[in-house]
C-alpha cells in the first residue's frame, strides 16, 4: 500500500531504538503476523556459522509471536531501499522547509509528515481486511523490549556477567 505505518528519529540506529519504534507501532496498530525487512543484524545472526543465537530484536518479537522475514532477493531488497530513498528525499526536504534541525522537533513534526504523505501516495489494499491482533493482557511491552541474556546461578548463587562476578542474597527462592 506504500503507506508509512510508523516513523522516528533517534541518536543511531541501535536494538534499543528498534524496541521504541516497534513499541510505538504495536502500541498504535496491534500486532502484524509478520515484519518484513532487510538483512540488517538487528534481524537476524549475521555469522553464517553460528549454529544457534537470536538478536535481542528478533528475541522480542518471538516473544510477541511476530514472524520476520527478511527480503531474500534482489527484487525485495530494492523495494525496501526505495521506500527508503523516497523517504530520504521527501522527509529532508520537509524537515529544511519547516526549519526542523533537531531530532526532538523532527519526532514531533513526523506524525504531520506521515499522515500527508499517506494521503497523498499510500494506496487502498486489494483486501481492506486489518490482520493486526490485539495485544494480549500478559504482554508487557516494557518488559519484553528490553535486553535480556541467560546466565546460569551457581551452586554458591553467583553469576558472572561482562567480566563481573554478582552474589545473589541467600533466600527460600534463590535456594
């Protein structure tokens, strides 16, 4: 449909800027069955020999029961590189015409930008049908875009990370 379902500027392109992004988005539009992207490592393990491991991003998504998939051919990559010069051109050029310089005036000049460029380019689907699910209860947002790593408790309740070595209170839990 070429319509922008969700736009933001933040300081880099990072798994914590794609957890805001795509908070925003669920928040707004509920959940879709699937992401489509490109091949970017916030998708998916870029080593080729790595036999197992997921991305912080793609972990999230799991959790939320949202497929990705990634553009495999060259054909659907230039789709999503297109969308991105058209973007590229159009939102530079409306940012210099306001005299929007700063991201913090950018984020809250986009909803504007959106909504005038989907009236103008975005086109009705075949089917008007919205596969969007709601989000459930037991799905806290919050928690689930976070970064999150398994470690496992010792027998004498330490767990290392990044070099450091925490001691876990002894309790009726931890035991």
């Amino acid at each position: 449909t070429s319509e922008l379902m969700a736009l933001r500027f933040g300081p880099s392109e990072s798994a914590f800027e794609y957890f805001a992004a795509t908070q925003g988005y669920l928040e707004e539009h509920g959940k879709p069955r699937a992401f489509y992207s490109d091949k970017a490592s916030i998708f998916r393990v870029a080593n080729t020999r790595a036999t197992a491991g997921v991305t912080q991003f793609s972990r999230a998504l799991t959790q939320l029961n949202i497929d990705i998939i990634c553009a495999n051919t060259p054909q659907a990559k230039g789709r999503v590189e297109r969308a991105n010069q058209t973007l590229q051109d159009r939102l530079v050029k409306e940012l210099r015409l306001q005299g929007i310089s700063t991201p913090a005036a950018g984020n809250a000049f986009l909803p504007t930008f959106r909504a005038d460029f989907n009236r103008r380019f975005a086109r009705a689907p075949l089917n008007p049908h919205d596969a969007h699910r709601p989000l459930r209860a037991d799905e806290d947002l919050a928690t689930i875009f976070t970064w999150q790593e398994e470690r496992k408790l010792s027998t004498n309740l330490t767990v290392h990370y990044q070099s450091i070595m925490y001691l876990v209170a002894p309790s009726p839990a931890t035991l």
